[in-house]
C-alpha cells in the first residue's frame, strides 16, 4: 500500500521527535539513565527509518480532488 507525501512528512516528523526523545533520556542525568526505555526508542526510530526508507509514496494523490460527504440529515432533498 502506498501513503501520500503528507504521510511521509508525519512520519518523518514523528522520527524526529523520537530522536529527540531519545536524545533527552539517555542524557537528562550524567550517569544514570532508562537502559530499556532507551532501546524502545532506538528500536522506534530505526523502526520509522526503515519504514521511509523503503515505503512507497503515491506522488499522484491529488488532495484537492477529495471526495465530498453528504452530512445532510434528510438525504432525500
């Protein structure tokens, strides 16, 4: 299955910030840090790298051509 450019973004962004999440436990106190929370992270982010690395992309999704939702109540006029 293939994701739009925006899904690609977010996902990129969510690396990011479990990157940065990483980052902030293994160095918020000298010495001393989550071993396990630490790896999950890790395993996260390389999770998310592989997943842009090798995901396909729909670069024709055309998002201003979405479809229209009737939320009308009476569907009947």
């Amino acid at each position: 299955m293939s994701h739009s450019v925006e899904d690609f973004y977010k996902k990129a962004e969510a690396l990011h910030n479990k990157a940065i999440a990483l980052h902030r436990e293994r160095y918020k106190t000298q010495g001393s840090y989550d071993r396990i929370a630490c790896q999950a992270l890790l395993d996260d982010v390389r999770a998310l790298a592989f997943d842009l690395q090798h995901g396909l992309i729909d670069l024709d999704i055309d998002f201003g051509k979405q479809a229209v939702v009737d939320i009308s109540e009476n569907k009947n006029t």
